[in-house]
C-alpha cells in the first residue's frame, strides 16, 4: 500500500518543478509548445503555500567598531586600535592582526578615507585612534595617510 502523500504528489508533463522566471524554459518552451500543461504547472504553482526564509546565522562572529567581521584581518586591525593602551608601531599592529605591513597601512587608509576614523601618528611614528580614551591626550604630528612604506632603505641623500 502506497503513503497518500505520494499518490497525490504533483509530477508536471516535463516532470521537472515549475520555474517562475519568465525567461526560464517553463515559459520559453512549455508555454508555447504545451500550453494547457503550462496552465496546469502554473496554477499548482501559484496552490503551494510560500515558505518564509529564514535568515542565514552569521555563525555569531559581529562586527568590530568600524564594521568589520570580529575575527577577520580587518576586525582585528580595527581591535588593535580601539583597545590600544598606548600608540602602536606598525609593527606591533601587524603582528597582532597576522598581516603583512603593506596590508595593515592600507586598511588603516582605508579607516581614514572611508570610515572617517581620525587615525593618527605620534612624533616617533607610532599609531593611534585619535577617539580612543587612552589616547586624548596625545598630540597628533599627522594622519596615518601620510604614512609610506619604502622598499629599500634610506640612502644618505634622503636624509
């Protein structure tokens, strides 16, 4: 003996389920090819209750200060500055975020340009976020977007 749910189960002429795109094969084939099983697929369509969505779970990681994924180089760049103590080196930066000096500068260019972060640097270089609490004090020599990175040393007629 068969499940009732089966025997009632809808199986359409092409025995593949409806596709409501209009430029799907449903209506560029079977609605001009076989127009009264289109109908039928149609309307059985239209019979079947809507599931709502559920919205995908993040895996609960959130966002950092300046909206960042928490865990990512990105958030964790962001984390360095908003917990910083004291101003960090680029250096110091990069090795909490795991990134390459290149990669961190940029993101922190990226804060100042983008997101409007008053992202600054002490008179040795050193980095901080002009915001953070611990910070207020400290007098900024420039924003981190004058900052470059050299590939080779200074030469004596660059001093």
């Amino acid at each position: 003996m068969t499940n009732a749910k089966e025997e009632t189960k809808f199986v359409s002429f092409c025995t593949f389920d409806f596709d409501p795109a209009k430029n799907s094969d449903c209506y560029g084939v079977c609605q001009k090819d076989e127009p009264d099983e289109f109908k039928r697929c149609e309307e059985h369509f239209k019979a079947k209750p809507v599931e709502e969505k559920k919205p995908r779970a993040t895996g609960g990681k959130g966002k950092s200060e300046w909206g960042h994924v928490n865990g990512s180089q990105a958030g964790l760049i962001d984390d360095c500055l908003v917990g910083a103590t004291k101003p960090e080196t680029l250096d110091a930066i990069s090795k909490f975020a795991d990134g390459r000096k290149p990669r961190v500068l940029h993101h922190l260019k990226h804060l100042v340009n983008n997101k409007g972060v008053s992202v600054e640097l002490t008179k040795d270089g050193c980095i901080f976020w002009k915001d953070n609490a611990n910070m207020k004090k400290l007098k900024s020599f420039g924003s981190v977007t004058t900052l470059v990175l050299r590939k080779t040393p200074k030469t004596e007629d660059d001093k």
